[in-house]
C-alpha cells in the first residue's frame, strides 16, 4: 500500500526541495499535493485522503497548530508532524496537545525524514491490518447474506 503525503509550507521552495529529495516510495509513500497556506491545506485535505501531512509551524495568517487543531476538530484520520526552524519547547508541547506525532527541525535532515516513514508505515499498516480483521469479524457475526455485508472502509 503506498500512503499519501501532503506538503505545507508557505515557501514553495521547502515544499519542492522536500517532495524531490526524499525517497517517498523507498518507504512506502507519495506527494499527492503540497499547500503553501493552512487554507490551501484544508481544501486538500476536503478533497482527497491524506495519511501524513507535513506542515511548517510558522506561517503567516494561519500556522502550523491551526492546522493540527482544525484536523482535529474534523475529526480527519490523519497523522501530523510539524516542521519548525525553532527548536522552542513551548512549540513541541503545543504540537503534541494537537496530535503532532512528530516535531522536526529546519532544515531538515532527509535521513531523518526517511526514518520516521519507516515508522509510520509500520503504524499505518498495523491500523489497516486490525480494522480489516475487524471488518471481517464483524461481517462472520452480523450479515445473513452476501447482500448484508456492507463495505466499512
């Protein structure tokens, strides 16, 4: 399964420099959009499924957490990690009260990029794996028929 990335900087540049050089499908995933306000983001993400979004903390109008708080808010199955040029632990602390999973610093380290995927495909694909055993499970005690069974995903 390849896992939908999107992008978030209000520097094109930092959004083209990280989708070209890090090596999304060696680790299982792809850029299917970049954003370069929290506005653009929010369409995005209305429009299409994104597993992981990569977002700068500071960007003018709306930042970083204001993303984190409205993917939450709209209760998105999406994992977050904030990228900051600012190694503040006030940042850190708020990004993870909004479900940041992951706080990295500018300019980023691609290895360490590449390393968190590895991680978050492993997630990923365990949360598909128990709700396809759910699903399954769930259609053996519910459905009468083939008809009945519903596809839950």
């Amino acid at each position: 399964m390849i896992y939908q990335v999107l992008i978030v900087d209000d520097e094109e540049i930092v959004c083209r420099g990280m989708a070209q050089f890090v090596k999304w499908k060696e680790h299982g995933f792809e850029v299917a959009a970049i954003a370069t306000s929290v506005d653009e983001a929010l369409l995005i993400l209305r429009k299409m499924h994104i597993d992981v979004v990569f977002t700068d903390i500071r960007m003018p109008e709306k930042s970083g957490i204001d993303l984190l708080r409205e993917i939450r808010e709209q209760k998105l199955d999406t994992q977050c990690v904030i990228l900051s040029g600012y190694s503040d632990f006030d940042y850190a602390k708020e990004a993870m009260r909004y479900g940041a999973v992951e706080y990295l610093t500018k300019p980023v380290n691609l290895r360490e990029v590449e390393q968190f995927l590895d991680r978050m495909r492993t997630k990923l694909n365990n949360w598909w794996k128990r709700d396809w055993i759910i699903q399954d499970r769930w259609k053996v005690c519910c459905c009468q028929s083939r008809e009945d069974m519903p596809v839950l995903i």
